[in-house]
C-alpha cells in the first residue's frame, strides 16, 4: 500500500514537471527551435532566454532523453533527439492550431453577425 502511494506521488511529480516544462512559451518554443542543430547561444537569442535559463532547459530536456549535446573542440551543438524531434512536432502542431483558431475567433468578432 505504502509502495503503491510512493509510487503515485513520484508519477503526479514527473507529470507536474512535464507540464511545467511543456506548457510554458519558452520552453516550447527552445525545443522548437531546436529542431535544426544549433548552438545553446543561438537558441537563447531565438527564443529570447538568458543563456544560464537556456542550458538550464536543455539540461532538463537531455535528462528526459529529447536533446543530445556533440561537442566540437570548446562548442556544443544542440540536436534533438528522435523522441525530441517528435515532441517538438507536436509542439509546432498545437502552436499552429491555436494562432490559427486565435485568427479565426478574431474574423469572427470583426464581422457583423
């Protein structure tokens, strides 16, 4: 029983991380950015994050297994991962899906009824 609750709170904890990583703009949108190689310092500029939040995110992400590091001499380049990449499609999918809905409620109210 005890084992069972540990093992419920440790599940609501990881949830609680992935939607704290997830369903915050930034986080989304570095993962996005992330889908071509990039060094972290391009992808702080591109998603407009301090570079110690950057490579504190992508730490996170290299932790879940969405992100690897290759490093070339002093530099590293970010690259997803496979399951990185499909994440990040489904990210740019539901991006594209809300502005897209935001546009059509705006037309919407702009027009008389």
């Amino acid at each position: 029983m005890v084992t069972r609750q540990r093992e419920t709170l440790i599940e609501n904890e990881e949830n609680n991380v992935l939607e704290g990583l997830f369903l915050h703009e930034k986080p989304a949108r570095l993962l996005i950015s992330a889908k071509t190689p990039k060094y972290a310092t391009q992808l702080a500029k591109e998603v407009d994050c301090t570079f110690s939040h950057t490579i504190k995110l992508l730490e996170q992400f290299r932790r879940m297994g969405l992100v690897s590091f290759k490093k070339t001499g002093r530099i590293k380049m970010i690259e997803l991962t496979d399951d990185g990449k499909e994440i990040a499609n489904y990210l740019e999918g539901l991006v594209t899906k809300m502005t897209n809905l935001e546009k059509n409620r705006a037309k919407q109210s702009e027009s008389p009824q």
